[in-house]
C-alpha cells in the first residue's frame, strides 16, 4: 500500500524514538520541528498510527500514565524503518510535491544526520526528464501560457535541488 505523507512523517518520527501521538502531534503542529515544513493535524496523526499498527510498521511498547489521559509509546517495526529508509530516498514525482514531499524528507534526513545526495541525485533526474518534456511540448494561447509556467516552476525547482546539492547540510 502507497501511504500519504502524514503517514510516512508519523512513521519516520517513529522510526527515529519511540513515541506517542502527541508528542508526534507536537513535532509535526505549525510550531513543531517538522510543522514549519509540512502540518499533519492532531486527528491525521491519530489516523495514521491507527493504519501503520494495522499494516504492522508499527507496535505499542508501553503506556504512559500521569496526570493527564493515558498515552500509547508506538515504536516503528523492522519492516516499518526499511520501509521509511526507501521512502527516504525516492524523490518527488511531481514538481507541485516538491514543497512537502522533498521538504520533509530533507527535514528528516537532517535530523537523523543522514546526507541527502542520493535523494537529491534523483530529484535531479526527476526534474530533468520534466523539463525536457516541457521544453518538447508545443502551445499555443492559454496552453503557452500554462506551459510556461509548469515550465518555469520545474526549471526553478531544478535550480533550487542544483543550489541545495552544492552547499553543506
């Protein structure tokens, strides 16, 4: 099964500590670590945690009980980390996923130390065979107008993964 984005994000936090839905909720709230890139709502988190258990790529270790409502410590399963490393390194498909998807996958790379050239190696060649089909693509009136955005937006997005490849992490 192909999982959105809130479930990868949920999944690699996972895969890096164990932890529970709020204190994943937290990390990826506008204000969280992860939550200036890309938000998954609290109720998407919840979601997601309930479709990992299900697909076993993750498991409850402990629960957490104090003050407040009882908490459930997910850890990410043998199967769950291989599969969040491979998602980790599969680049964007399309240029209007290169805001979250790319993002947040930088954002993780970077914060479980791991170098980002291999992503961005085929993020490149991703964006390439875009642009050169654009480049290919006739238009005429508004098409001409579309193509040369979508043109100018994947040739940008090419430029930027150039720039981020050449400077340090």
């Amino acid at each position: 099964m192909e999982w959105a984005l809130p479930e990868w994000t949920v999944l690699a936090l996972l895969g890096e500590e164990p932890r529970h839905g709020f204190a994943v909720a937290a990390l990826t709230a506008a204000d969280g670590a992860l939550g200036r890139v890309w938000t998954v709502p609290r109720p998407m988190v919840y979601r997601a945690l309930g479709r990992l258990e299900g697909a076993e790529l993750i498991t409850p270790v402990t629960v957490e009980s104090g003050p407040g409502p009882q908490r459930t410590v997910y850890e990410a399963t043998a199967a769950g980390r291989s599969a969040v490393a491979e998602w980790l390194e599969r680049p964007a498909e399309h240029v209007r996923q290169l805001r979250s998807h790319l993002l947040v996958k930088l954002a993780l790379l970077h914060r479980r130390g791991l170098a980002a050239d291999e992503l961005l190696r085929r993020q490149r060649a991703v964006l390439e065979r875009v642009v050169a089909a654009l480049d290919a693509e006739p238009g005429e009136g508004f098409d001409a107008v579309l193509l040369a955005w979508r043109t100018t937006n994947a040739s940008a997005a090419l430029r930027f993964v150039d720039e981020i490849s050449r400077s340090p992490a």
